[in-house]
C-alpha cells in the first residue's frame, strides 16, 4: 500500500465571470461555471470542476445593476462552502453599499456592515476590496479584510504624464478626503494640499454644493482626487470653482467609476484635461468620452492574490505608497 501524502499541494483557484484581465497576470484559469435565472429572476450558479480542498478567489464586480451582482455573489460563496473549498476569499473590488457605513439619522440602515455579514454567513473567509468609503468597514467583517490601494497605480499615471511640464497640486473634492489628499501629495513628491469647501443637505442625496477653494492653486495643474464618481456633480463643480480661482488646469483622478444617469456629460463637459479612472468597476464604452482614461486594476488584485495565496504579505499594498 503506497503511503498517503500528509500536506497535499495547495490549489489556487479562481471564479467569476469577469475576472479575465487577472487571470492571465496570475497565469491560472476561471474554473466553468454554469449560471443563469429562473423565470421570477432566481439566480443559479454550480461550478462544472471539484472544488474540494482549493483555495477559492471569488471575484465580481458590484456593478448596475448592483443587487444581482451581489447576489450572484453571494450564491457563488455558498456553492463553494457547499461543495468544500478550503478558504474562500471573496474579492470584490468595488464594496456595494459602501456609502451606507453609518447613520446619519435615526431609522437609517448601516447597509455596508449588512454586506459584510451576508458574505460572513454564505461562507467567506476572508474579503478583498479596493479603495473603500470609509477605512472603518474593514471592521465589518469578522474576518481578515485586505484593503488595497489604486493610488499607486493612478498616481504614477498622473507623473509619467504631467509631472515633469508642470507644477502640481493635489485638490480634496471636500474636507472628508483631505487623509486622502494627503497620501497623494506625498507620493507625488510633496506637492501643495487645497480642498474644496462644500455643504450637503442630508435630505438630498448626490447633491453638493461648491463654495470655496482652501489653498494656493494659482497657476499649478490641480489633481482632483475622489475614491468613486457616482453622479460627477461634486467633481464637475470642483474643476469649474478651481478654473474660476486660476488654475492652469485640472485633471480628476478616482478610483470607482460609478458614472450614474447624466455623470458622463458633466463630466465630459466640466473643463477637465483628464479624467481617470480604475477598472474596478466596469466601464461600458456609451460611458466614456475622449478625455477619459481607465487603468487596470488587474496587476494590483493579481499581486494580493498570489501574495494571499501563498501566505506571503501583503502590507506592502496597503499604504497607497508606490
């Protein structure tokens, strides 16, 4: 009788749908899967390999529309848990409901942490994500959550293309990103911080108003900085009141393309050079303009995972340095 192997090789495997791009950087294949919906809009998923014993990165984006996405995700989970995968990493670049990590009013729902304790109870064990909301949904999740950062791969978008014909400024769209702000300054060699001073009327959702520029722009390319875009009216109003204020010009970089009803136009339309975003949610081409520019995000989730995958660190993807 041959002696039986007492630590099996360890089996990377990933599933989605959409995960093409960072399947081919960790060389591996998306295993097949059947998926479809019921008539009543039921969503079925089965997986056509043996699942049993790998390590399982289940990537989707949690695009529009956003509550299948998060269900097919979810289902995808649990036939996994279900049919024994070892460790389940759940690899969602873009966190739906992220917006939705607090309340600002009674009788309000912190649907962020919702999320969390959905994908907790179909079976993952750990989550990764890019660039969230707010730090504190990491805490969410009772579980190891990596936060990855897309700063280094916009930033050194921004220096291969600007830095060396201009004096740079980096804008906070409003007084909640100044940390942010502060990161990108610093990785793009100490530049000048300016915020944008905004009031929000609570009972109006995506609605902001511009006042003001808070710090020396003139005659500086400002950098726009924002985790996600959903509408643009924020961002569309923070180039014109940075214009009006004398700057030479404005490029607008962000992670999320969230780009809902008229968000193309305006931004199209704003005054912007540029507007740069991250692939981590997708960007369908009636979507784009000439002035937009989408970075993959796929080297960035190919690295964390191979990194995860091998019980390697990955701290080194945290702190937004490049």
């Amino acid at each position: 009788m041959s002696a039986m192997s007492a630590t099996p090789k360890k089996n990377l495997m990933l599933f989605s749908g959409r995960a093409q791009q960072v399947a081919k950087h960790l060389d591996v294949t998306i295993t097949p899967q059947s998926a479809y919906n019921f008539a009543n809009g039921e969503i079925f998923v089965r997986f056509e390999e043996s699942v049993r014993g790998c390590d399982a990165f289940v990537l989707q984006s949690h695009s529009a529309p956003i509550n299948d996405q998060i269900m097919e995700h979810l289902i995808m989970v649990d036939a996994l848990k279900r049919a024994s995968a070892k460790r389940i990493t759940v690899v969602m670049p873009f966190w739906g409901y992220a917006r939705q990590d607090k309340k600002h009013r009674g009788r309000e729902p912190i649907s962020a942490r919702l999320v969390a304790d959905m994908f907790k109870v179909a079976g993952a064990d750990r989550i990764m994500t890019v660039d969230l909301h707010t730090s504190q949904i990491q805490g969410f999740f009772d579980g190891p959550v990596d936060h990855l950062f897309a700063l280094p791969v916009l930033a050194e978008h921004i220096k291969r293309t600007y830095a060396t014909d201009n004096e740079l400024a980096v804008v906070s769209p409003d007084s909640g990103r100044v940390r942010l702000a502060e990161r990108w300054a610093e990785t793009l060699g100490g530049t000048p911080l300016a915020f944008i001073h905004k009031t929000r009327d609570p009972l109006k959702p995506n609605e902001a108003k511009a006042n003001r520029v808070v710090g020396e722009i003139d005659g500086r390319l400002c950098v726009v900085i924002d985790d996600m875009i959903d509408t643009g009216g924020t961002v569309a109003k923070a180039v014109q009141a940075l214009l009006a204020e004398g700057a030479k010009d404005v490029i607008v970089a962000a992670t999320h393309g969230v780009l809902s009803g008229e968000a193309t136009e305006r931004l199209a339309n704003c005054g912007a050079r540029e507007v740069i975003f991250t692939d981590t949610l997708p960007i369908p081409d009636e979507k784009r303009f000439p002035a937009m520019s989408v970075l993959s995000i796929a080297p960035l989730l190919a690295q964390a995972i191979h990194a995860v995958f091998v019980d390697g660190s990955v701290t080194s993807l945290f702190d937004g340095i490049a």
